[in-house]
C-alpha cells in the first residue's frame, strides 16, 4: 500500500489515502478475461467496484470446476470477504440484477446479501429501455447501418442520462409518485417516437414497487463509502466492464458501447479523484477478438481465424454469437496503452495457441502504402489499413498445466517477452486455461 498526504494548516500533514486503487481494463475489444483476473485479485482486496456500463457485459469466473456468469455483478463477489459495490457510472436493470443474483446463488454463491453495496446515484435501465434499442437497430438494419448492439437498453439508458430526464436508483427509493411521473413521462416520449412501441405502465409501476424494497437494503452513497474505505486502508480493486476499444470516446465510433470504459470512467464512475488510482492493469488476449459490426484490421477470415474462434471457444458470454478472430495486433495495444497508462499486462488465452506453428503478430499499420504511428479516429481510414506482420514459431506444446513461467515452452516465453518489449508494460501474469489455479505468475 502506498500512502498520500496534504500540507494543510501551516504545513500539517494529513492523510488523504492511505491505500491506493487497482483498476483492470480490458486492453483489446472486450471478452480478453477480466472477470478471471478480478477473480485472483479479489481474494486480497476488501471491496471490488464496477464502474460503467450495464449487463451488456459478461464476465465467466470458474471456481473449483463450476461455471459463474456475471453481467452487472463484479466478478469479485465470489470472494467471501470482499464486499462488491456497483457505482453511479454503472446502469442497472433491476430485473437482470435479481436474475443473475438467483442463478449465481444457486451455483453456489453464498452471502451476497451482507456484500452488494448499490450506487443511489446510479441509473436504471427499463424493459422500455431495451425494446428502444431494438426498435432503433431494426431501423438501423433497414439501412445496413446496425451496430451490433446487445439489445440490452444501454445505450437508450445512457442516452436517457445525457437528456436528464433518466431515473436513478435514489429516484425509485424516493417518492413513488414522482417516480411514477418521470416514468411515465419517459414512456410517452418514446410512444410518440416509436408507434409499435407500448408499455403496460400501472403493471410495470407496481413490479417497481416491489423492487425497490428489495433492492432496498444495498443501496448506499457509495462516494461516500469508497472514500472513507481508502482513508480507512482498506483495499479496493475496480472491474472495468467492455474495454478500451469499445470506449465511446476512444474506440473504433460508432462501433463502439455507449459508456467510457477506460481510465477516466473509472473516476466518473466512482467519484474517484485521479491521486487515489495506483496500479492500472490491461487484460490483453493473446490474440484479438471482437462481437459485432465495425472495422478489424488483424481479423483473420480463414483457417485460422476458425482455429482461434473452435480453440478458444469463442462465443459471448452475453449475446452467444461467435467472436471475429484474429492475430495480435500491436498498433492497437500502444494505442490502448497510452490513454490508460497501464503500469501491467495479464495476457490471457496463451494456451489457445499451442498448437500453431507459427504465429503472427500485428506490428505496424499503413494507410495508403504509408506507415503511421497514429490509431486512426476514423473508421474509414481504419477500414483501409494494411497490417505489417512479424512471425515468430509456435511452441506445439500443451501449456495447459504448466504454472511456472519457467517451464512453458522456449517458443511461448520468447512471444511473451515480444509483447512485453514491443508494449514497454511488463507482463505479470499469463493465463493458460479457464480457472483461477491457471495463471502463472511471472518473475
């Protein structure tokens, strides 16, 4: 733990934090195996947040051979001891929440109910909400502009938010019939936008009614909460959902979520200031993926692309469609790398590559026939970048059961030490399978 002060009062010093932060943010396109990594972590930290997004992400944690799929939990909740806090940055569709509780619980998940702390602060998604979102990408679809979405409502939602006329958390505990106005006032305006679309409104009042005493009891402010658990020296670790290519400022617009999933909605989505953050963690696959529409310059569509989707089993955890696949793609990491600052690596899926003989990595872009050091803003330009490769040979080896760094294969430890030469971020965990007991540390 590391420790901050302030001079104040002539020169009196006063502790601020007394322990610091630790972020891990998917590094490619998302589904790099963060819930995995938040999973190991958590098992030394006292609370574990997640910050933005909705249950359009999906995390799979394996315990001792049993499966735990997480859309709006934090992956941490498995730990016993740790206390898993959702945030103000964070939507939430109360009825997906209860679902995914029960599921888990009847998997094994004990406990929750002394451990999920709710943002009062946070926004919910409605059934309304999600039947925009399919009305909006039917429309979209007509055109041969659909955007992949998940259909979960986030970014209706979100959009909600940005015109303040959303409905938080402290909303639905707070006078139900106000609550029942802005509900209503957001139907109507979709009714009008919309003419197929149509919402039972006293039936979805009264199931409201009935989740807000349920969800009752885990709301707190949470600003409030994180910033006494960091005076107080208690650990916190934050669970970044999607990633830094799907960022809708950063990623590759408009193919992109509607939430800031890099470094900065970490501190918008907790109430974080920037000193508290200390280790920045970028979940990196050790090859590139992504679900849905848009550009994808190392995208194989070919036997190995069929390889990495069949090997890796590469289906979302949230939509079940079939991940795109390809190389690693390097440009793309640096550029990651340089809006969230990593100060680690976790390269996840090694094992996945075991048995190729030679691998390809993404080095270099050009546009044009001319080399650029920029990731391209534009999808236009990304669509028409040439990818310059370096091969390095495959190991053809199971690493499934290795966990010492030591003892993968020659081939396996030299791309790994590539990566991290090629990135400048040292590489200090590499996965090689689907539980906990499969990452390796490395020295």
């Amino acid at each position: 733990m590391s420790s901050q002060t302030l001079l104040v009062n002539g020169g009196t010093e006063v502790s601020r934090f007394s322990s610091k932060v630790t972020v891990v943010l998917g590094a490619q396109w998302g589904d790099e195996g963060k819930g995995k990594v938040v999973d190991m972590i958590a098992t030394d930290v006292d609370v574990v947040c997640r910050c933005q997004g909705g249950n359009n992400a999906g995390h799979t944690v394996v315990v001792d051979g049993v499966e735990f799929d997480f859309h709006l939990l934090p992956s941490g909740i498995i730990n016993e001891k740790c206390v898993s806090l959702i945030g103000n940055g964070v939507v939430i569709h109360l009825p997906g929440l209860f679902d995914e509780l029960a599921k888990n619980e009847a998997k094994g998940l004990h406990d929750w109910q002394n451990r999920l702390i709710v943002s009062d602060r946070a926004h919910l998604v409605f059934d309304f909400h999600q039947q925009v979102d399919g009305l909006q990408e039917a429309e979209k679809a007509n055109t041969g502009k659909s955007l992949g979405t998940t259909k979960k409502g986030i970014g209706p939602c979100y959009a909600s938010k940005a015109t303040r006329n959303g409905i938080r958390v402290c909303d639905l505990l707070g006078d139900f019939n106000l609550f029942s106005e802005k509900f209503s006032s957001i139907v109507s305006t979709y009714e009008k936008l919309f003419p197929t679309f149509k919402v039972d409104v006293d039936a979805e009042l009264e199931r409201y009614r009935e989740y807000a005493e349920k969800l009752r009891p885990m709301v707190k402010d949470t600003i409030n909460y994180l910033y006494h658990a960091l005076k107080d020296g208690r650990s916190v670790l934050v669970e970044g959902a999607n990633a830094a290519m799907l960022d809708i400022d950063f990623g590759t617009y408009p193919y992109v979520t509607s939430s800031n999933c890099s470094i900065g909605g970490v501190l918008t989505g907790l109430g974080l200031p920037p000193q508290a953050i200390g280790d920045i963690i970028g979940v990196v696959k050790a090859y590139t993926t992504r679900v849905g529409d848009g550009p994808f310059p190392t995208e194989q569509l070919n036997d190995v692309g069929d390889l990495l989707q069949t090997r890796g089993a590469e289906i979302g955890v949230t939509t079940r469609r079939k991940r795109r696949c390809g190389w690693l793609d390097l440009p793309l990491l640096h550029y990651t790398g340089i809006v969230n600052g990593y100060t680690a690596i976790c390269l996840t899926k090694l094992d996945i590559l075991d048995t190729m003989a030679e691998i390809k990595v993404g080095v270099g872009y050009k546009i044009d026939g001319v080399k650029t050091d920029i990731y391209p803003g534009s999808i236009s330009d990304l669509a028409k970048v040439e990818v310059e490769y370096k091969t390095l040979p495959g190991w053809q080896a199971s690493t499934t059961n290795v966990r010492e760094f030591q003892q993968l294969p020659r081939q396996a430890q030299a791309y790994v030490r590539f990566i991290e030469k090629e990135l400048q971020v040292p590489v200090r965990w590499v996965g090689v399978g689907k539980g906990r007991e499969s990452i390796i540390n490395v020295n």
